[in-house]
C-alpha cells in the first residue's frame, strides 16, 4: 500500500511539474521577463528628475510590456510552432518537399531584391528588404505547395526522359516506344512507321527479340513461319530506318514473363509500349503504362460512312438471311447487302442504310441503289 500510495504522490508530482512546465506556461514566463525588461531598457532615457519626482511611473510602461508578453508571446512562439509541426507530421513528402524548394527559391529571390531595396532612402531602405525576405518566403512557400502536384509530375517525368537517355543514349534527343512481340510479327508497323505517322524512336528490348527468336525456332510450322517473318521485317526496319529502330540491351531482374517485363520497363523508361495483344493491352493500361494498339489505329482510320451515302462494292459471298449479301471495304468493313444475293460475284452500287458499331468492329448495311 505503501508503495501504491508513493507512486500516486510521485505521479501527482510528475503532472503538476508537467503542467507547470508546459510549454505556453514557459513561453509565457520568458515573454514577461523579455517584454519587462525591454520595457526598463525603453524608460531610461527619461530625465532622472521625473523618475524621482514620480518613481511610480517608470514602473507601467515595464509593467503593461510585462503583461502583453505574458500573454501574447505564446501565439507568436509555441502555438505557430505546435501547428507547423502537426502540419509536417501529416503533410506528404511531396508537399514538405515543394514548400522546402518554394522557400528556398523565395529567399533567394528576397535576396536579390534586397540589394536594390537597401539603397532607398531611411526608412524603406531599412524595412523594406526584411519585408521583401517575408513576403518573397511565403510566396514562394504558397504557390510550390499549391502546385506540388504538377510539380512531382514534371519531375518525375525529366527523371525518366534521363533513364531513358542513360539505357539508349542515342535516344536522348526523342522519345521512344517499346514494339512487344505480337507488333513486330503482325508487320504493320513497318508500314506505319514509313508513313512518318509514329515521330518516336522504335525500341526492340533484347528479351522481346529472345522471344522471336524462340517463336522462329517453333516446331510448329505456322508459329515457325510468323517468327521468320516477324524477324525478316524487323530486319528490314532496321536497314531503312538505322538511326530510329533500336535493340534495347535493358532487361527487369527477377520478372520472366515478357509481358510483365515490357510493362515494368515502360514505366522505368516513361515511354508508351505498342502492342497487338489484349491483355497485355488491359493490364498496361492499369498499372499506368501508355498503351499503342494498331488493331484501334486501324479501326479510328476506316472510312467513315453515312446513311444515304452510295458506293461500289463487290458482293463476294452470301449472308446469313435469306436474300443477304456480304461484301468487304478496302480497310476490311463488312458491309452487309439486303437482297443482295443475286448480285453475287458482282460489283454493284449500294447505299448506306445504317451504321452499326459494334465490340468486334464497325458494320455497315446497304442495298443495292
């Protein structure tokens, strides 16, 4: 009992010590002791004749100082101390960063500013530099806060503009776009590319071009056929276009599937990936990686065409109702023909009478005029 009762005591202690030395209390105490004396330090200049004559005097300028320390020096001291502490305890990295940088840049800008301001006549060559240094402070601190969004992005942007310089240093002045393995075999690139439509610099990572090479080497025939294929036109680019068909030597440690390899290094680099693939399309897509599909450039450049339109199409095969026709545009659209069959084999002249877009691609439906 006895020791329950000593550490209660000592706890008591502890907390009216604790409360006594709070840190408003403290501010508090420092604030009448500096204000009181400032207050003594502004009554001496007084003749010492009326200090005698009325002694009470010299003591309420140093008394009312006193009290205004005592009371305002914690809401200029602790209180804007406390709040910019919680404020960096909860603000993001990003944030404490850009308002480091805007306060830096700031200063330096008071800095400049003050050697012109300092040459004003008295008083505003005194106040106004220490004014400027503020102002100059919290701007600058204000506005990178604001913008610390855009200003992350910037630099994370620059920060892969230089990996992708450093990982292909003939790169640096453009660009680039990793090619995936599904892009180099199906061939349309190299007549995309040679239409100057793509202005980046074409990236072959060495492990995409370990894959065709595997695909090359299939035992099965038609796998076999699109690997030669696909390496025979990689070839190609890379005799018509040296300067921008590049073999990229970078590789991700401990990732084996290609796919993934090609969506960790389109984030690393900070480039776009072109591929044919769904999938890979899909995933690209949601872990942030820029996603160039030839499948969707190919659908966005088909001939657009409206109800009433008329043209000439070549009836090449039946429809599934009856009296249907089909024939295909230039681009690969499927037009359907309403008593269209008996034009079968024969080109004839339709007219558009709807326009159906559809998950597989676009269809257009005609009659014959």
């Amino acid at each position: 009992m006895s020791d329950e009762g000593g550490s209660r005591r000592r706890a008591r202690l502890f907390n009216l010590f604790g409360g006594f030395m709070s840190s408003d209390r403290i501010a508090r105490l420092a604030g009448l002791v500096a204000f009181g004396v400032l207050g003594f330090y502004l009554e001496l200049p007084k003749p010492v004749a009326d200090l005698l004559a009325q002694p009470w005097d010299g003591f309420v300028l140093p008394i009312a100082m006193a009290l205004f320390g005592a009371v305002a020096t914690p809401y200029i001291s602790t209180r804007p101390a406390g709040q910019l502490r919680r404020f960096l305890g909860e603000a993001s990295l990003a944030i404490a960063l850009s308002g480091l940088l805007g306060l830096v840049l700031g200063l330096v800008v008071a800095a400049l500013l003050a050697i012109p301001l300092g040459k004003l006549p008295f008083p505003f060559g005194a106040l106004l530099p220490s004014v400027g240094a503020l102002l100059c402070a919290w701007l600058g601190t204000t506005f990178f806060v604001a913008r610390q969004r855009e200003i992350v992005a910037l630099a994370r942007t620059r920060g892969l503009r230089i990996g992708a310089a450093a990982a292909n240093p003939g790169a640096a002045s453009s660009t680039g776009v990793l090619l995936d393995t599904s892009v180099i075999i199906d061939g349309r690139i190299a007549d995309i590319f040679a239409t100057g439509f793509v202005g980046a610099q074409l990236w072959v990572p060495g492990f995409v071009l370990i894959e065709l090479q595997r695909v090359a080497d299939s035992a099965d025939t038609l796998r076999r056929g699109r690997g030669r294929r696909g390496l025979e036109i990689l070839g190609r680019m890379q005799k018509d276009f040296p300067d921008t068909v590049k073999i990229l030597d970078e590789d991700v440690p401990g990732v084996r599937e290609v796919d993934e390899k090609l969506v960790r290094l389109g984030r690393k680099l900070g480039c776009p990936v072109m591929t044919n693939d769904f999938n890979l399309n899909r995933v690209a897509g949601l872990q942030g990686v820029v996603v160039l599909n030839i499948n969707e450039l190919a659908s966005a450049v088909r001939a657009v065409l409206m109800p009433g339109e008329t043209f000439q199409l070549l009836v090449s095969a039946e429809g599934k109702e009856l009296s249907q026709g089909v024939g295909y545009l230039e681009d690969g659209t499927m037009v359907v023909v309403d008593d269209g069959r008996r034009h079968l084999g024969n080109k004839v002249a339709v007219v558009v009478t709807k326009v159906l877009q559809t998950a597989a691609g676009r269809m257009v439906f005609t009659r014959p005029e």
